[in-house]
C-alpha cells in the first residue's frame, strides 16, 4: 500500500512540473509571437489567449505540486 502512494505522489509531482514547465513555456511562446509576456488586458477578451492559458495551467501545476494529504 505505501509503495503505491509513493507512486502516486511521485506522479503527482511529474504532473505538477509539466504544468508549470508548460505555464513558462507558453509565455516564451507569448514573447516570440507578440513581443511582450503578458498583457492583463488579455485577461477580459472573450478569446483563449496565452495569458489565460498561463495562468490556468500555473494554478494548476502549483495546486497539484503544492497540495498536502
């Protein structure tokens, strides 16, 4: 049973990393295509933007990297 928790935490962390390797990716993505790194009024357009999938991807990298049981 231990072996498998471990696993899972380990996994948990893998996914947790690429969230946030993915997060830092999209704004270099960001830079290359418009020139800048965010622009918050990006955030109010009804359209998927890189700041929005930056941030949701950052959250959940660090929820999923951060959270305890």
């Amino acid at each position: 049973m231990n072996t498998a928790v471990n696993i899972f935490k380990k996994l948990r962390n893998r996914i947790a990393f690429a969230f946030i390797f993915f997060a830092f990716f999209t704004l270099v993505d960001e830079y290359v295509k418009e020139g800048y790194i965010f622009d918050v009024r990006d955030l109010s357009t009804p359209e998927i933007t890189h700041e929005k999938i930056f941030l949701v991807t950052l959250l959940a990298g660090l929820i999923l990297g951060l959270r305890k049981k």
